[in-house]
C-alpha cells in the first residue's frame, strides 16, 4: 500500500509548483524595489521563542504548535510563523545586518495543527517582510504600501484595506480592565476559550470567530477611544501618510490580530463578504517584541505575513504553464541516442531549454511529444545526415522543414534564443 502524505500536509507538484515559483519571484522582486533583503530562518527553534513571543494564552501555543522533545531533552517548536524567528536571527546577528532602519523579508513553510480545510493547511507557506529600527508613522505607511502594491502587481481584486491601533503600555491595560468588566458582564455568553481568556488577554474576545462572542461583543468599547494621546497622534499620522499615498482605507477597532505582541497600527487586507475567513493578509507594529524574547533593547518594528496558498487560491485554481521548450532533439534511432545526449547537455549550457528521446521511439511519437513540449524548434538527429554533416532542423511554428549544416543550427538556435 502507498504510504499516505500526513493529512493537512500536501504536496504540490508540476505545473502547480509553477505557480508558486512564479509568485514567490514576484514577491522577491517587489521587495527588492522596496528595499528589503531576504533572511532565513530555522524551521525549528526552541519552544520557548513562542510561548514568549506569541503569548502562551494564544490559540497557536495553547492548542497549534508541532512541538516535540529531542534527543538531548530540549523543547522545540516547528515555527507556527514567520516574525518571532526573524526577530530572534536580528537580535543573534545585529552586528551583520546594518544601519537602522533594517528592512528584511522571508519565503518558507509554516506548521499549525489546525483543521485543513480549503486555502489552510498544517503545512502551509508565507510570504512576510519587517522592518526594524524606526517607529515613524511614515514606515507603517510604507511596510502598507509594499503590500498594497504587491497585492495589486499579483492581479488580486476587490480587496480593501482595514486598519486599527491597539494602543501600547501606557494606555492598553486601562483598556483592557475596562473590556474584561464588559466581558464579565457577558460571560454566560461567551465561549469556554473567550471566558478562560477574560483576565489574561480580554482582547482575544474581540478577535474569535464563534458567532455567540460576535453577537456577545457587539458593542464593546472601542479601542480607538482609549488612545493616550501619542498613540492617537501616531495613529493619525499613519492615516494621513495612507492618504497622501492613495492608498483607500477603512478604520476597524475590532481588529486586535491573533498574537500578543502587537501594538499601536495593526492592519488587514480583507476581500468583502468572504465571512470568517475574509482575510488576505495582515500584520502591524510589534515594537516590544524584542524585549519579551530575551533583547536588551526596544526594538521598534512593524511587518506582515501573507499566506501562499491562500493568495494563490483567490487568485484562481488554475495551474500555471510548464516551461516551454526551446528545442527537441529526435533520433531516427538508438544508435544516434548518445549524440542527441551530447547535443542536449551541449545545448542547455548554452542557456537553451532542450529535451530529447531517450527511449528509442518512433520519429512519429517524438513529434508528437515535441508538439505536446511546446518546443519550438524540432532537430532530427539522422543516421544518412550525420554522415554529411547535417541535421533536419524543423521550425514548428512556420512549418518549415530543411537540411542545414550541424553548424548552422546551432547557431540559428542561438540566435533565436538571444532573440527571446
């Protein structure tokens, strides 16, 4: 019996892999135009990192992580998400990165054991990028902008842009002492994870999806009127930087984001009537973030995570093309096998994509798979043309047909490929 992939964990093969490559070059080539450089983190690291950084009252460490002993008895974690992992290699390597601001971004997969279901896996793949050293309102503009304009380079349409301000230490625990009071006013209301949650994180309450905790929190306090007064001047000036950048948006104080070390602008990338699962991609300011994982300093920071799979489900199920195939060497035999393969390796060093039979079929099935290639150009390896010195060299898009000198047809394959 074949051996099943372990559920929620999937594997993604040609041509669909196409897509993926294909977006992740556009993302790395949006991020370059921004400024970003690219990190790469472990995927495991110490259990710890996330209990500290993701807030051990959170569903991904209460209930989600892959988390394991190893042989030597320590705790690890295969990393649920991306920026906790970037901040502890910043933080391990500050000496290597640079100047502030430090702007970087990561590609790789995540592990959450959540229900798989379409557009969310266990396994699953993010696109994210951070920028550290600054807490201008102009970079939570910016870090916005790169993702608007990457959602709008990537053909994605009808998304809007919600955003938020959760305040920060100076004005969020008098908040959340006033939404726990709310919150117990309700209890009988809420679900068993928003009551256990009440006097630890009452804003988890306003981030669950269970429809008896969205009708029960209906008209909780706003955050945005809690505000002290520089968090509100932050949050207006990030407003008036989205608007001098074009960029529409709408305010949502029901946003707090799944994690505990958010502060001050949160934001999302929602596409309307979606329901539950309305989100695109999302992020915000986690200015405190390299304190609670062992830093000796405030590190100002602001970034956002996109999940792949799900941004490529909404861009359409439609598998991207293989890879065109300049030329296809066929044989008029097996004795001419060796020379298709010396000709093949030849050929592909000199940047040009060619395929060839290696099976010793008929000149009629190797056209057929030629065609089936999309190769362009077809060369017949002939035992009577070899003897002069030649090839068949057939332009499949004209439909022409001729015998040329060995010479002679690579270099018009050359010239062709210089030619695009």
């Amino acid at each position: 019996m074949t051996l099943a992939s372990v559920r929620g964990m999937k594997d993604i093969l040609p041509p669909e892999s196409a897509r993926f490559t294909a977006l992740e070059a556009a993302f790395r080539s949006h991020a370059g135009r921004f400024g970003f450089r690219e990190v790469r983190t472990p995927v495991l690291e110490r259990t710890e990192l996330f209990a500290r950084a993701v807030g051990e009252s959170t569903d991904i460490v209460e209930k989600e992580m892959y988390t394991f002993t190893d042989r030597s008895g320590e705790s690890l974690t295969a990393r649920p998400e991306g920026t906790a992992p970037v901040v502890r290699a910043l933080l391990s390597n500050r000496a290597a990165t640079g100047e502030w601001p430090v702007r970087l971004y990561y590609i790789g997969p995540m592990f959450r054991h959540e229900r798989p279901q379409k557009g969310r896996l266990r396994q699953f793949h993010q696109f994210g990028a951070e920028l550290f050293g600054t807490d201008a309102p102009y970079a939570d503009a910016e870090v916005i902008a790169f993702l608007h304009g990457f959602l709008r380079e990537s053909g994605l349409g009808g998304v809007s842009l919600e955003i938020n301000s959760l305040g920060d230490p100076s004005c969020r625990p008098a908040y959340n002492e006033r939404l726990s009071a709310f919150l117990a006013a309700r209890e009988g209301e809420l679900c068993d994870d928003c009551r256990r949650r009440r006097d630890r994180n009452p804003l988890r309450a306003l981030d669950c999806k269970s429809e008896r905790c969205v009708k029960a929190t209906a008209d909780a306090p706003s955050v945005l009127d809690a505000l002290c007064g520089p968090c509100r001047e932050h949050f207006a000036a990030v407003e008036a930087a989205l608007s001098l950048a074009g960029i529409p948006f709408a305010r949502n104080s029901r946003m707090v984001r799944g994690l505990d070390y958010y502060r001050r602008t949160t934001f999302e990338f929602v596409i309307p009537g979606m329901g539950a699962q309305n989100t695109v991609a999302a992020g915000g300011r986690y200015d405190g973030l390299a304190e609670l994982i062992g830093g000796k300093e405030r590190v100002p920071a602001i970034g956002f995570a996109i999940g792949v799979e799900r941004l490529l489900m909404l861009l359409g199920d439609g598998a991207g093309p293989e890879p065109a195939v300049d030329v296809y060497l066929a044989t008029s035999g097996p004795s001419l096998l060796a020379e298709a393969f010396r000709w093949k390796l030849s050929l592909l060093g000199k940047g040009i994509r060619a395929e060839a039979d290696y099976d010793g079929r008929s000149l009629k099935s190797q056209f057929r798979r030629a065609d089936r290639s999309g190769a362009k150009v077809v060369v017949v390896l002939g035992e009577e043309e070899a003897r002069r010195g030649a090839v068949v060299y057939r332009d499949m898009a004209r439909g022409t047909q001729e015998e040329i000198p060995m010479d002679e047809a690579v270099r018009r394959l050359l010239r062709s490929e210089k030619e695009g």
